[in-house]
C-alpha cells in the first residue's frame, strides 16, 4: 500500500500550526497578554511573522477592547516585527 500523502500533509499541517500556535502563545505569555492567545489564535495568527503585523483592525477583529492591552499589543508586535526583520537580515 502506498503512503496516504494527504493524510500526511495534513497532520504535517496540524503539527505546524500546533508548534506556531505555541510559540504564539508563550510569546504573549511572556508579555504578560496570555488572556488574549485563544482569541489572536482564532483570528489567524497562527505564527510569530503574521502575529508582528497585528494592527488597530486585527485587534478589533479578535475583540480586544481595552484600551491599554490594545497599546501594549501594539507596542509589543511591533517591536516584534522590528525583531524578526533584523532575524531575517541577519541570516542572508
């Protein structure tokens, strides 16, 4: 019997977003914006790249309301993003 590819891709896909999903997480854990990880992670930001693009729009997206998470978030992911840029430069 030949290997079930799909079948393969698809738990390739499942352990992916499980290991973005929780390096997701501990990054807002360590942020102390755990609370929010659910609600961001329903919203699509699945991983540390899309998660630096978070944005007045996305906050709104996901329902976070208070005002002064909403500007340690967007603070934080910006930084972020500022973060993986510099990653990325380094390594080519």
């Amino acid at each position: 019997a030949y290997p079930n590819t799909d079948t393969q891709y698809a738990q390739e896909s499942i352990n992916s977003y499980s290991d973005n999903g929780k390096m997701v997480s501990d990054w807002l854990n360590a942020i102390h914006m755990g609370e929010y990880a659910t609600a961001i992670l329903s919203g699509g930001y699945f991983d540390l790249q899309t998660l630096s693009q978070l944005d007045e729009i996305g906050l709104d997206a996901v329902g976070i309301t208070n005002p002064e998470h909403r500007n340690s978030l967007l603070y934080a992911t910006s930084y972020l993003a500022q973060y993986l840029a510099q990653q990325a430069t380094e390594q080519n």
